[in-house]
C-alpha cells in the first residue's frame, strides 16, 4: 500500500470503529460536520437503537445523533469506501477487533486511535498494537488522540480540550483541521507515548482516587494523590521515551485532574465503591460500561517492573483489587513510606521511588 495522503478536504467518509460513549461522542461530532460516519458497535443492541430511534441507549441515552450518522455491526460495512478510521474498542479487545480489520482494507487510509489503555498481556500501546497488525503502507500514518473529554459533555457541546499526536506532522494537522469545533480544540505534537501513556495511567490514578473519596479521607487526600500519581506518570513516561512535558498538558494532568474529580468518571465511580467496600467481582457484575483503568492497572505495574520505575499508587491500587487488599490499609502504607524528595530529581531518576 502506497503511504497516507489525507488532506482535510479530501475526507469525506469516516468509519468509527467502537459505539461505547466516547466512540459515539467522536462519530457525532464528525457526523455534525457535514461528514458520512458509519459507527461500528460490537452490540446488535446498540445498533438497532441507533437505527429505530436516533440515539445509543446503551452507552449514551439521552443524545440525539444526525441522520448522516449510521450504525452497523458489520465491519466490512464499516470501513467500506471510507477516507478515515477513528478506532475507540477497548483496549482488551482491540488486538481481535484489528486482526478482523486488517484484510478488508482494500488500500492505505490513516488511523486514529482514541483507545486509552495498555494490552496487558504484551504491555503495548494501542499504536504498537496497530503497528503489529495494521497494513505496513498505514504504519507510519497512525496518530492517537487523548485529553480530558467526557462523552455527554462533549455532545453537550461543552468547551473541550484534547491532544493528537502522530508521526507525520501534516498528517496530523490535517486532521486537527478536521476534528476542530467551536467547542473541541485539538492541540497537536509528535509524543505518541506520552499522549497514550497519560490517557491510559490515568485511569489507574482514578480508581485510586475513588477509593479515597469512598473512604471519606478528604480533599486533601485527593490532592495528594493527584499530584503523586502524576510524578508517577512521567517517571514511567520518561522512561519509555516520552518527553515530560506531553503529561503537564490536555491527555496527561487535564486527564488526569478530570478523571479522578469528576463525577462522569468511571473509574472514579469504580474507585469510590471499591473504597466502600464492595468488591471488583461485585462491581463489575453490575455494571456494562468498561473501567479500563482496572485491566491498564496490570499492564502498568508490568511496565514499572519492565523500565524499572518504582509506581507505589500503581502498585498498591494492583494490590486492593487483585490481592484482597484493603483500601485503607493501602493509602496507611503509601502515607507510611519513607519519606522522600520532591518532584525535581524524579524527571532524571526513573528509578527513584516516587
């Protein structure tokens, strides 16, 4: 396949792979610009609602979605004739999801990927993952998009601010061209790592930042896990060759700061139930939506352990929801650790203990 050529203009058809909310959210925007989209949703369900009543009663009730919007659950639908791949799976399923994908693509058309997570069984990033699998004339032409966004507030046409990072630097402000409203700014840059990392570590942090909001331990307790889990961040990030000033912006500390305060959150909401002390088992049952911070909590204490970076949120989150571990006691043994320097030396020290 001959390599990605996309100017803005020339994109007219749109396939977003994965109907969650943030997957419908992307697909109503694009779809509000004038554009075809054909959102592909894993459920008939989703589907069907789409079809019969204009709207994901699943995952996004409550939002109309323009007639230039359809819905499909066949993949061969999906992608057929588009100009675009906007990918939103969950990181857990996105490696089956792409290996469908990959032979129905008839020739090289870019790909955004706006999953947040990490695959936990081999610790890639969802761009990694696309690397592995996708056509090699897409490789290179792969971006990824991330930031503080909740799905109903940015239907809600509420100011929101985001990152898209790729490799190909027209490429990608091509598509900012395409992706930009009144109310959804999109800053661009090349860390690929660092704009994934932020939007998946994240996740992990709001868990425990739920926790200690359902344990009732206060604001300040909070803040200082905010402000730690974001030490934590870039020492992994750094690490892994990411530049420390991709998690100062939208898809490191404005995800992270909207993530473990805001009550859309759902990791937060997981985190807070957790600190009551109801159990993962119990939580999941109930729920339909994914909280991928709880599979990327994993993937990332693999990494810490693969870089050699000590990650202590990451560390004790990973030990209350798969060890049996208390909340309580996990925050009493973060605040009993032996105490340490500031932020300064941790940027050039990935193995310093945080």
């Amino acid at each position: 396949m001959a390599k990605v050529i996309a100017p803005a203009e020339s994109i007219k058809r749109v396939a977003v792979i994965g109907a969650g909310a943030w997957g419908t959210a992307l697909a109503r925007l694009l779809a509000e610009k004038e554009l075809e989209v054909r959102l592909w949703a894993y459920e008939q369900e989703v589907v069907e609602a789409i079809r019969s009543k204009r709207e994901n009663t699943l995952f996004l009730a409550g939002i109309a979605l323009p007639p230039s919007l359809s819905a499909t659950g066949s993949l061969a639908e999906a992608i057929q004739g588009c100009d675009l791949v906007v990918f939103v799976v969950p990181s857990h399923a996105a490696r089956v999801v792409l290996l469908q994908l990959r032979p129905l693509f008839s020739r090289a058309v870019p790909v955004v990927s706006a999953t947040k997570g990490i695959e936990e069984g081999t610790l890639k990033l969802m761009s990694q993952v696309m690397a592995d699998i996708l056509p090699q004339g897409m490789r290179s032409s792969l971006t990824v998009l991330s930031g503080p966004s909740f799905a109903l507030e940015v239907c809600q046409n509420k100011p929101t601010v985001v990152s898209l990072a790729g490799k190909d630097p027209e490429l990608v402000r091509r598509l900012q061209a395409l992706l930009i409203t009144p109310f959804f700014r999109v800053y661009t840059g090349t860390d690929l790592v660092g704009v994934q990392l932020g939007g998946a570590l994240k996740n992990v942090m709001a868990l425990a930042a739920g926790a200690v909001d359902g344990l009732g331990l206060g604001h300040n307790a909070r803040a200082a896990l905010v402000s730690r889990g974001l030490v934590e961040m870039i020492g992994l990030g750094t690490a892994m060759g990411a530049e420390a000033e991709t998690f100062y912006g939208p898809s490191g500390l404005g995800d992270l700061v909207l993530t473990c305060t805001g009550p859309l959150s759902r990791n937060h909401t997981v985190g807070v139930r957790i600190g009551k002390g109801e159990t993962l088992e119990k939580i999941l049952r109930e729920t339909h939506t994914v909280a991928e911070g709880v599979k990327t909590a994993r993937a990332a204490l693999g990494l810490a352990n693969r870089f050699g970076v000590e990650m202590p949120i990451v560390r004790e989150v990973c030990a209350v929801l798969f060890e049996g571990k208390s909340p309580l006691q996990a925050v009493t043994d973060l605040m009993l650790r032996a105490a340490k320097d500031d932020l300064a030396e941790k940027n050039s020290n990935p193995k310093s203990d945080s």
